[in-house]
C-alpha cells in the first residue's frame, strides 16, 4: 500500500487530487487546502459515480486510521490511492488547515 507523509503532501498541493474522508460532523477540524470533502461512507457506496480509475487520489482523515482501510479497499477495487500518513492532525501540527472550507 502505498502512503506519503504530510510534508511529501504538502509539497504537492495544487497539483494532485486530495479526498478528504472525515465525516461531516468534523469539518470544523480544518480541511487541507485544495482538498475535496467526501465522507468515506459515500466512497465505500458510490466509488464507481465519485471517483475515476485513471486519476490518482491522495486520501486523508483526522489520524490516518480511516483513510488506510480506505486506501485498501480502493486498491483492491483496481483504484490508484495513497494514503497520507498521520492525517489532518499531523498535517495541522505543522501547517495551515483551512477551517472555513464547507462541504464540497
């Protein structure tokens, strides 16, 4: 399974397409910049209407648990996705999270 870290993510916003898994209720916690918000329950359902086997998603929670059983699941579905280590807590303890973002 493939994972990067949030300063090896950091370095490549603007240019990949980051999921933001957390549920809605946790928005508040701050977002990534650039990121797209989509609840991992509506990945696991609607991964063939969400997402396109040709791209590449980087996916991140708050701590990294959730987006690794997603990532998994995603792989094992034929899907190219990274997991980011350490999720918006880790990324957060070092740079700016965007907490005004709403639910994309």
């Amino acid at each position: 399974m493939k994972s990067i870290t949030v300063d090896e993510l950091n370095s490549l916003i603007g240019k990949i397409n980051i999921i933001d898994i957390k549920e809605s209720c946790e928005l508040g916690r701050g977002l990534i910049p650039t990121s797209k918000h989509i609840p991992a329950t509506g990945i696991y359902y609607n991964h063939e209407f969400l997402l396109d086997k040709q791209k590449t998603y980087y996916i991140i929670c708050f701590n990294g648990v959730r987006s690794l059983s997603l990532v998994k699941f995603l792989e094992d579905l034929g899907y190219d996705a990274i997991n980011v280590r350490g999720g918006t807590y880790a990324y957060s303890q070092k740079y700016k999270l965007d907490t005004n973002k709403k639910q994309s």
